[in-house]
C-alpha cells in the first residue's frame, strides 16, 4: 500500500478529526457537555471507517448515559459493536444502561462478554460485581469485585462495594476494603 503524502486530503480529514476530538475531550472537562456531544458526532462524521470511531463512539455513549439520555447513549454502544464486536468498553457501556434499566441479568450478560474480552479490565470486573449484586448472585459479585480490586487497588468505588458486599456476606475481610476505600477517599479530597 503507498505511503499517505503529508498534505494529502485524507491525512488532512483525519487531523481535523483528531483536533475535533481533543476539542471535545476538552469541553467535558470544562463541563460543556452538549458541545462535547457535538464535537464527538462531528469527529465520527469526519473519521468514519478509521479505527478510532470505536473509542469516539464510546465516549459520546458515555457522556449520553451521563446526561440520562439512554436511548442515545444504546444507540452509540451498538453502533461500535458493528464496527467492532470485540470492543470491550461498548459492552461495558450497555451492561451500565441494562443495570440502569433495572436488566440484571442482561447487564451481567454484557459485562461478562467484556472480561472475556480483555480480562485485565478493571471497569468490566467491576460492572459484572455490580451487576451480579443487582442479579442476587453475591458470592459471584465478590469474586467479581476482588478481581477489580486486585487490578485496580486505587479503585474507590470497587473497594466500597467490596466491603459492603463482605460486611453483609459475614466475611472478616470486610473492614480491609473499607478502610481502603476511605483512605482513597481521603486522598481524593487532600485531606
């Protein structure tokens, strides 16, 4: 295949995205949410069928999802799982919208079809523990939630759920995640 010359259109076209994206990233940062919206469908307009549309997709479900704006937000997961049926974020996505929808088992559906896709994903172990709560599967949801915290230690929102979970479940290693979920939390505020 020819190499791209530096000012050819395409090389261009995928610049301008790039720079579009960024713009968007930055607009959720600066918590201008709807123009991050439309920054992100502009850059997919501008990418399609480059191999980056996936996480664009993704981010905007995301960001949707945020807003309450569920429909959408399936609409954008779905569309990256035609281009790519093996992205483990859009999987990830739509088990939050099913627990969202009160879909425990579909949202334990999705979220394992996302660890079996990339294993070492902490934010798929821990929407599968989430979901296998909301399921009344605990002693699942704790093999789930320890699998996340041994990924992600720093995790706040795992080790408290962790904890909760083996506080109720009767397990003596309850306070160990509580005491860690409150040390993150401290850190997060400084003090």
């Amino acid at each position: 295949m020819p190499k791209e010359s530096a000012n050819s259109p395409g090389k261009a076209k995928r610049l301008a995205a790039g720079i579009i994206g960024l713009l968007a990233e930055a607009a959720i940062l600066d918590k201008e949410d709807e123009l991050a919206i439309a920054l992100f469908q502009e850059a997919i307009e501008l990418f399609a069928g480059d191999i980056t549309v996936p996480a664009m997709y993704c981010r905007l479900g995301d960001i949707l999802a945020r807003l309450s704006r569920f429909d959408e937000a399936e609409k954008a997961y779905l569309s990256i799982l035609v281009i790519d049926s093996d992205h483990a974020p859009a999987w990830v996505g739509l088990s939050k919208l099913s627990l969202i929808r009160g879909n425990a088992e579909e949202a334990v559906d999705h979220a394992t079809r996302a660890v079996s896709l990339i294993h070492v994903y902490p934010e798929a172990h821990l929407r599968l523990g989430e979901a296998l709560v909301a399921a009344n599967r605990e002693e699942d949801a704790g093999t789930a939630l320890e699998v996340c915290a041994m990924l992600a230690p720093g995790l706040y929102k795992c080790n408290e759920l962790l904890a909760k979970l083996k506080q109720q479940l009767g397990h003596g290693d309850a306070e160990i995640y509580a005491s860690r979920a409150k040390t993150i939390r401290l850190l997060k505020r400084g003090y």
